[in-house]
C-alpha cells in the first residue's frame, strides 16, 4: 500500500519529539512493507509529485500543515489521517492557568493573551479533527477529549513513539548525575529548566556529581542564569557549578550519558500529549522524577505493573522534588532504585517498544490495506 | 454581476462570543478579534448577500455606508472574505457602533511549524512565498 506522510519540513529524527514520533511513523509503516512517500511541505512542486505518486493514504503531521494543506490534499481523493502530536490547545490553556508568557507583560495581559490564543488554536484544531478522515493522538485521555467535543469525529490513540531498551551500566557504576533532556523549542521544557535551575537544583546539588542537560539552549532567560553572581544578579550561578549543558548529541553519546546516570528528571509544569524524555530515561533504566504532566498518558497501563506509575515518583510541588531527589539519591536506597530501573524499563519494552508500535500501525492501516 | 463577498472558507474559520469574534486564516496562520460592536458588522457582512442589504440592515447609517469600502479592504487583505456573486440574503437589524480588526501573528511559530515553511500566505501550499 502507498503511504505518503507529509511533514511541514525536514523530518530530524534527532530533533524535537513530533520530528521523532513522524520519523517512528514512517520507519514502522516501512517495516510492515508499505511504501512510503516522505512530502516535505517546504519543497515547491511536492503536491503535484504526491498526485503522480497517487497514494492509497496520506498521513499529516501536525495541525498548521493539516488545516493549510486541507483544501489541496482533499483533492487526490485519499483519505487523510491527521496524526495529532498533542491537544496543542490544551497545553497552551495549561500555560495561561500557569501564567507563563512574555516578561513584558503583566500577569493578567499574559493570561488574556494566552487564553486569546488557546482559543484561536482550538480553531484549528477542530478544523482538523472535524476535516480529516481519521485522527491519531499518542494518549486515550485526549481521545476521550476529542470525542467528547465532536462526537462524529473519527479519533483513535496511536502508540506514539517505538523505544528501544538500553541497558543500565548498573547502579555500582553510576556517577551521582540527573539528566534533563530536551531543548528549548518546546515552551514547556523552557519552564521546567528554569524552574530547575532557579529552584530546585539549587536544593539539591549537594547530593549529585551533576546536572546534565542535553539539547539546544541558547535563550537569555536560561543562560542567563549560568553566568557568573554580578551586582545586578548577585544570585546568578550560585549552586549551579555542577550543571553542564552539553549541546544536542548523537543518540550513542546521549545513551552514555543516560546509562550510567542515577536519576532523570521531567519538570514540566503544563503541557499536552505524551512526553517523550520521560520515556526516554525509563527505557535508559533511569528513575525518574516527574511533574504530573510528564506521565500524561501513561497511568493505567503502570498501573497495573507498579502500582504507580512504573520507574517514576510524581512530584508536582517544589517540596516534593527535593524529598524525592534526596532519596533518589540516597545509597541506602539502592534496592529501591533498583526496583525502579527496572519497573520503568519493563514497562517501555511492553508498551512503546518496535513491536508493540508497529502492530498498532498495522491496526490503523489495515482498513485501507484490504481495499487497495 | 455585481459583486459581493462570503466568507473565504475553507481557509478561514471563527468562533462567535457574546463579547467578541476570533477568526483564523488557516493559511496564512494570522489571527484576529474583532470587540462585540465589530462581531455585528461581521455577522451582518457574511449574512448580507448585497452592499445594497449590508447597509440597509443598518438602517443606512451614513458612517456605515462611508466606512463599508475601508472594512471590506480590511478584510479582503487578509483574505478573511472573498468576492461573490450578489443574492438576495438579508440580515437581521443591527446598529453600526465602529469596526476594527485586531491582528495577531504570535501563533505563526506553532502553525508555521519547527521549520519556517515557505508556502505563499496568499496561494497556500504548495506556491512558494516570494
């Protein structure tokens, strides 16, 4: 079957979650022996080749490319999977509750400003929801959502990402380091790293060798924060000598670092959809601290593995971080990390790895196979 | 045939509150509000199937019949409404009270996606911006 899946530029399968969720897409849709044609929106001429090509499904990633290229991919007469990366709406009505927005406004113009826009992009997004042929979004939660706003709608979850396992170096040999990954294009990790940083690194640093932060950073807000105490920062860059920034890395040096790391950390305060970092260090086999928001869409499958939510401990206040990450800490604790390791890597292997993806990929797909 | 106009849809869609309007260009990913006095003109415009039923459905009021050019161009630009074909729709009373069409650019980031796409704001995918 001719599977094209449209992305609105390169797809980086290094990059930003939604780049990697596509990437995932594709590379299963290839395994299971469709063809797929990869329409990159950028690229002049690309919807005249798709048209030549004639594809059985277009798949299209994400909710501008969906609601502008509507008109013209409607007509080649295929069906059209809007594949969601999240409930973009939500996230941003959850940054307006949080009152993050630009500094040069006051809270309450940030929050009208914030909610002006959540409303705007619920505009788009019923526009896809109610136009494709079928929506894919990573968690049941945003299915119920979706459902519930437009019952007609033809919504169903798809396991976002396939996570391969890497083993743990083994907590004898673990250097006393956190990781955060992520970078800064996603207006969620650029709250949580500086919450981190401002609050509760500062708390904890003691504890660890060090913080490492893999992925892009350049915004002032956050360097901002590692340069040396002046007088009009007399704070800056107090505890924070044991943070290192090492850039975006290749995924070898990035397992490196995550495997013979003690403790991963997603402090997201508001966000959307499935969080990839946090699947990410749990298939590493890292504990991992987490914000409520970093283990959307994952309850009730941990649920039944753990108790909990498998390999994470859910700290949603300032308090709760530095317990959490003092005990994480703590050699005592070691039958406990261990527990943890290996909890979350389990869960990973049986919800997001290659097989369990692809077989949901063929669970979508097959529909159309039959047909073509 | 004279001309009139509709709402550029596809492309364009909005959501109606008692205290305001927000339209999207889907295309061009600019948003904008229009207050509750502008949301009437709005409604009276996409409702009207003539400049002649436009203007009535205001009583004729002469700051409307001199400001219809200047809100029409507003719009037009941003490809909010198109031409159209005159009918003989008419919409409900309403007293003209001032139009203005707020902007705003600040969700191109999100709609323009991680790379900067490069598609005519005016043409859509797939015609290159110049």
């Amino acid at each position: 079957m001719r599977v094209a899946v449209c992305e609105a530029g390169p797809i980086d399968a290094l990059g930003d979650a939604g780049s990697r969720s596509v990437s995932d897409l594709i590379e299963a849709t290839r395994t299971l022996g469709h063809e797929v044609l990869v329409v990159n929106e950028s690229e002049v001429g690309a919807l005249e080749a798709l048209a030549i090509w004639a594809p059985v499904v277009v798949v299209v990633s994400r909710p501008g490319l969906f609601s502008r290229a509507y008109s013209a991919l409607s007509r080649l007469g295929a069906p059209l999977i809007y594949f969601a990366h999240d409930i973009h709406e939500l996230r941003m009505a959850e940054k307006g509750r949080l009152g993050v927005g630009d500094i040069s406004l006051t809270h309450g113009a940030s929050t009208a400003l914030n909610a002006q826009r959540a409303r705007a992009m619920r505009l788009v997004e019923d526009f896809c929801f109610t136009h494709a042929d079928l929506t894919l979004l990573p968690t049941e939660e945003e299915v119920r959502e979706v459902k519930a706003r437009h019952p007609a709608a033809n919504v169903e979850r798809l396991t976002w990402f396939a996570l391969d396992t890497v083993a743990h170096a083994g907590l004898a040999e673990t250097a006393r380091r956190a990781v955060f990954i992520g970078g800064e294009r996603h207006e969620p990790n650029r709250d949580g790293v500086e919450w981190l940083l401002t609050d509760i690194w500062p708390r904890v640093s003691s504890a660890f060798t060090e913080l490492v932060i893999i992925g892009d950073w350049t915004v002032p807000t956050i360097t901002s924060l590692m340069e040396p105490a002046s007088s009009a920062h007399p704070d800056a860059g107090t505890n924070l000598a044991n943070v290192r920034f090492t850039g975006r890395l290749p995924a070898a040096e990035v397992d490196v670092i995550m495997r013979t790391a003690l403790v991963g950390l997603s402090p997201l305060r508001y966000g959307a959809g499935q969080k990839r970092k946090t699947l990410d260090y749990l298939a590493h086999g890292l504990p991992t601290v987490s914000t409520s928001f970093g283990v959307q869409g994952h309850t009730q499958v941990e649920d039944a593995i753990d108790g909990s939510f498998a390999g994470v401990r859910v700290a949603d206040t300032l308090a709760d971080w530095v317990v959490a990450l003092r005990e994480i800490a703590d050699h005592a604790n070691a039958h406990e990390w261990m527990r943890m390791s290996n909890a979350g890597k389990a869960f990973v292997e049986s919800e997001y790895g290659p097989m369990p993806h692809r077989l949901a990929v063929q669970q979508i797909f097959s529909r159309w196979n039959e047909r073509s | 045939m004279s001309t009139w106009f509709r709402l550029n849809s596809p492309a364009v869609v909005f959501d109606a509150s008692a205290d305001d309007t927000v339209i999207i260009n889907l295309v061009s990913g600019r948003y904008f509000r229009l207050n509750a006095a502008s949301s009437l003109a709005w409604n009276a415009l996409l409702a009207s199937g003539s400049r002649a039923a436009f203007a009535a459905s205001a009583g004729n009021a002469p700051e409307l019949v001199a400001s219809v050019d200047s809100m029409i161009g507003a719009l037009t630009a941003e490809n909010l409404i198109v031409p159209a074909g005159e009918t003989a729709a008419e919409a409900a009373s309403w007293a003209f009270a001032g139009f203005s069409l707020e902007s705003f650019s600040d969700l191109e980031d999100i709609l323009g996606l991680d790379p900067i796409h490069e598609a005519d704001p005016d043409k859509g995918w797939p015609a290159a911006r110049d």
